[in-house]
C-alpha cells in the first residue's frame, strides 16, 4: 500500500500509544512529519493552497510483518479532493460530483440562490426604503407634536391662577388624545407598506425553511455514512458516537481530521498504531494559534468523541497537557515552600502549599504556586478555594475575586466577607486594580514596548483554547515591556487593561500579538518544566479602609 512508508526510527519506539489530546511529541513523530514536510515541499500542485495553512498528522504503525512505518493524513480536503496518493483517503469520500452529497448540496445552492435573488429583488429593496423613510418622517412628526404639548403646558402653567381650570384639563386632554390619535395614523399608514413586504417575504421564508430542513437532512445522512472503526473491528456512525459521548449532533467536518482518518486508515489494514501526532504547516491562521512545524493535540469538539470510541479510552477524564495533575517531583518541590499552619477543623496538621502574603480581617493575599487550581474543576482537584475553606469553613463568602490560570504563579486576593468580596470585584470590573506580570517569551520582541489589541472568545470546538475573533470577541487588551533579550528568548512586564481567559497567553503567541509563546505553554506554544509566567505585582483599594494597597512577589525565574 503506498500509504504505509517505511521508516527506520532514529530513537527507541513509545512502549504505549500516547493521548492525541495531550502528548510530547516522540522522536519517530517528529521524524515522519519531516518525511511529510519534504514531501509537501516535492508538490507544487498544492503549494499555494497549503502554504496558506493546513493542519497534517503522522501515525506511526507496525504492519502484520512487524515492519514500523507511518501514515500520513491532512485535515479535509487539498485542491477539493480526499483522495491525493501518499496519504490516507478519506473515512468517507462524498466529494464526487455525480454522487449523493454533491447533488443535494447542489439543490440547496440553488434555494440559496433563489433567496439572495428574492432578497435582492429592486421593489422589495423599494419597499423597504419606502417604510424606514416613512418611520423617519413619523417619528420626526410626533417629535414635533410632543415638543408643541411640552410648550403648550408651559403656556397652562402660565395661565393656571387666571384660566379656568376645567378649560386647562380639557386642553391637556386633548391634546394627548391628539398625540394617540396621531400615532395610530401613523402606524397605519405604515402598517399598508409593512403588510405588502411581508407578504413579500413569505416566499423568503418558507425557502429559507426548506434550506434548513435540507442542510439538515444532508448532513444526517453525511455522519451517518461516516462509520468510524475502534479497536475491536466494531463499527458506529458519527451520530451514534456522539449521541452516546455528549447527546448532541456532531460538529461540522467532525471525522475529517487527521487522528480519526490516520486510525480509521491503520485499524482498516490491520496495522498496530504506535504512536501519532499532528503539525501545522504553512501560515498561521486569523483565529487560531498555528505555527509552522509546531505540533499540537487532537481539537476536543470534533475529535474527543471520535477517538475515545475509535481507542477505548475516556479521554475525558484522563490526564492531559491542559489539565494534568501535579508530579511527585513538583508536589515535593511545592511542599519544601509551603508554611505550616495551626490545626484545621480535622485536628490534623496538613502541609498547605500555598504562603500567605497579607491578611486582615477582610482580606487575605496569598501567593499561589503553579500547577495549583484557584477553583475546584470536573476532577476535583485541589485548588486555592478548597484549601481556603479547609481552613476558614465558617467563611459566608465566595472567596475568589479574581483567577489566575492554574499553570500560572502569583499573587492572588481573597475576601473574607460577601461585602469586601463584592467590592473588590467592583474594582477589577471598573479596572481600578494594576496588574503586573512578569513572562518569558519564546523568540526575540524586536519593539521596546507596545501595545496589543486583540478581541478574544472561547473555541467551542476546542476548548479551553481561546481564538482571536474580531467580529463576536471581548475587548482584550495588554501592554508589555521588554525587560531583557537573551539567548533566543524575551523577558518581559505585561500590563493587562482588560481580563480575559488566556489573555497574556494568546497576546504573546499569537501571529498579530508578539507572534512569541510564552516559555512553557503548552497550549499556545511548546511544554517546558513550567509556564513562565508569574503575576509579580497587584495594587488594589482596600475594600474597607480605602487604603491603597501595593504587593510584589518577585518571580523565581
């Protein structure tokens, strides 16, 4: 099969298959996706459009011979084919022009068509205008009427100690039974044209209904056409699969990504899967962070459901990169800093690997570790919050007021009462609070300082990431300096104005940010022993006393 290459690994094969959701990269990997990017390199034919950006994924694999070799896969199509030699085909090829898929969404262009020439139809655009002239010139006449009944009133208040007050009543009345009277005219007149459009647009809408049932029912036959093998040789749909995962309706493009094609394409010819992984190649995409050559983890929208089926794995709760628990070596390092404090409730002295930089009262500033939570997540792990409460189980209070990721040290504040709680939030929402972190950056910063604007939203498809999304994201904004560059590498202070998730993260990463990942972001760049990232410095309003308040935790890297 000339999608199986040969390879001679140049470092000892992984003893298990690793998580596609969280993995470092073994050598064989790297070695294959070479073997990719030269081959790809070889290909004028699909230059332009993969230098763009394309997501590939190797799959390393022994055959029935014991031979190692590897598969290579893209993500959806090149050139509007799924079938390119060298590489693995398609879990499902519905691309042909004469076939089922092709037919139908030819239909579906043509109703489309058919709406936008509707939508687009000059008397209907006329009405349209007629009616917002006519709501204009309403408006602007019940403006003035409501301005002669505010004059008229003055003029009343004037007469009030010499007119007859029955004579001033009976004017008021009138003339805001005049102001009813009008309006009700002018949504008449209105109502005429209005009636006419919508009539127009009964069409729009039953066409517009009639796409929708028909781009549902295409894209139900779509997955259930995708039947994805697993391990055992046992076979489901797309619809299925998801149904049991999470009850919901798979994802566009779901089972057109690299890990599902690469194992559907091993467990079809018999071949042991070894290990895998999966590279962008060419530009760095808008939303996402991509980078050339860099490696990165299975999307979670489309592929967790797909791949715990296909490998019999729950990699829902599994450990991974994005939510891995603290190693022995770290739980032992973090326990060497931490203070020991009198008795909790359970009588029982505990190490508490978290160090108390302030405390009152009201509020208490505490320096958190990395590899800690600051809230409780799915797994249960320990965070700021529930070691907090060990201590302080009578505290009423939400405790938090603001997080810090949990691969993220630094200073962190705390309230002890619901009131200082809400006042301190108050004060990051109207961003009083100055924040000052400290990062290492992978790659040269060329300007002294700057300044970067770049809205932000969730991945839905994969999260927790986050994507620049300038149409339906947040206002983020971060100003950094640089501190010094050496060695390849950039230390730098981050001012962040605003607050969201992943903020200085994607800001230092992403290719109209800094386009330099922070030193151990193994989200938005490469792992490392640690996130090198330390929010140092904090001032704030103290909640009660209105003093200002300034703390600094200097970063041990």
């Amino acid at each position: 099969m000339t999608m199986f290459h040969p390879i001679v690994p140049s470092a000892p094969l992984p003893e298990t298959m690793n998580n596609p959701f969280g993995y470092e990269t073994s050598p064989v990997c790297e070695q294959a996706a070479r073997e990719v990017m030269a081959h790809l390199s070889a290909s004028p034919q699909w230059k332009e459009e993969i230098e763009n950006g394309k997501m590939f994924g190797v799959l390393v694999v022994k055959n029935e011979k014991g031979e190692t070799g590897f598969l290579a896969a893209y993500s959806g199509q090149i050139g509007g084919r799924s079938d390119w030699d060298w590489f693995v085909p398609a879990v499902f090829d519905y691309l042909q022009e004469d076939g089922y898929f092709k037919t139908h969404e030819r239909e579906i262009s043509s109703v489309n068509d058919r709406i936008c020439e509707l939508e687009n139809d000059e008397q209907r655009l006329a009405l349209m205008r007629q009616i917002e002239q006519m709501k204009v010139a309403g408006n602007e006449e019940a403006k003035a009427f409501k301005k002669a009944m505010k004059e008229a009133k003055v003029a009343r208040d004037l007469r009030r100690y010499t007119a007859d007050p029955d004579e001033l009543i009976q004017e008021s009345q009138y003339q805001k039974a005049e102001y009813r009277r009008l309006k009700k005219r002018l949504q008449k007149e209105i109502s005429v044209f209005e009636k006419e459009l919508a009539k127009a647009d009964e069409e729009i809408s039953r066409l517009k209904t009639m796409r929708r049932e028909q781009s549902d029912a295409l894209q139900q036959w779509l997955f259930s056409h995708f039947e994805m093998l697993n391990v055992y040789g046992e076979k489901r749909d797309l619809l299925a699969i998801f149904a049991d995962f999470n009850g919901k309706i798979p994802p566009s493009g779901a089972g057109e990504c690299c890990a599902p094609k690469l194992l559907q394409c091993a467990f079809s010819n018999h071949l042991q899967p070894i290990c895998m992984a999966e590279f962008w190649y060419g530009a760095s995409p808008k939303a996402e962070i991509r980078h050339h050559g860099n490696f990165y983890p299975a999307c979670r929208g489309k592929c967790l459901p797909i791949l715990s089926y296909m490998l019999d794995k729950n990699f829902a709760v599994e450990e991974t990169l994005i939510t891995r628990k603290l190693t022995w070596r770290s739980k032992i390092l973090s326990a060497v800093k931490t203070v020991l404090l009198f008795p909790f409730p359970s009588l029982r002295h505990k190490l508490f690997p978290i160090m108390f930089q302030y405390e009152d009262d009201y509020i208490v500033v505490v320096r958190k570790p990395n590899g800690l939570l600051t809230t409780p997540s799915d797994t249960k792990k320990r965070s700021v919050y529930s070691l907090m409460r060990e201590r302080y189980p009578y505290w009423d209070t939400p405790l938090t007021v603001h997080r810090l990721d949990m691969a993220t040290s630094g200073l962190l504040i705390l309230g002890k009462t619901r009131q200082t709680c809400i006042a301190l939030q108050r004060q990051f929402e109207n961003r009083t609070v100055e924040k000052r972190y400290v990062a290492i950056v992978e790659g040269d910063v060329p300007q002294q300082r700057g300044t970067i604007s770049l809205p932000l939203r969730r991945n839905v498809l994969d999260r927790p990431r986050q994507i620049v999304d300038y149409e339906n994201g947040k206002a983020a904004l971060t100003e950094y300096e640089v501190l010094l560059r050496k060695n390849g590498r950039t230390r730098l202070a981050l001012y962040p104005r605003t607050g969201r998730t992943h903020q200085l993260r994607v800001h230092c990463a992403h290719r109209d940010g800094l386009g330099c990942p922070i030193l151990g972001d193994d989200l938005y760049g490469h792992k490392a022993d640690r996130l090198y990232l330390h929010a140092e410095y904090i001032a704030f309003d103290h909640p009660v006393t209105g003093e200002r308040m300034t703390f600094e935790w200097l970063a041990e890297f």
